[in-house]
C-alpha cells in the first residue's frame, strides 16, 4: 500500500547523528549519506520538529 522505507532502512542513512537533533539535521545529514528521494521523504513528513533519540524517529516513520 505505502511506498515509505522502513525504519531500518531510514536509519542506515543516519549514522552518527548525535541526539536530541532537529528534523532538518536529520534530513541533511540523510541527504549527505547518499539516502534515495523516499527516505529523504519520509524524514521531512516527520511530525515535530526534533527527535531525541533513534527510536523516536522510527516511532514517527512506522505511524505514516
């Protein structure tokens, strides 16, 4: 049904993120990884604007 990557997938594009971190951090750092268009996506569809740990941000993709 929905196209959007899967936490682990979204994770291996943002390693060594230093957290609590803003959702444009997440993005550029993302973007500078190399991480396709639907990754790149899926981070700027984020509800808040920072994220205070790895889980948090996974918790924020699985609810799309």
């Amino acid at each position: 049904m929905s196209d959007t990557p899967n936490p682990i997938q979204i994770q291996k594009y943002l390693s060594g993120i230093d957290y609590p971190v803003s959702k444009d951090d997440l993005v550029e750092n993302a973007k500078k990884q190399g991480a396709p268009d639907d990754v790149v996506e899926a981070l700027q569809k984020l509800d808040g604007d920072s994220f205070d740990a790895p889980t948090d941000v996974s918790k924020g993709i699985g609810q799309e």
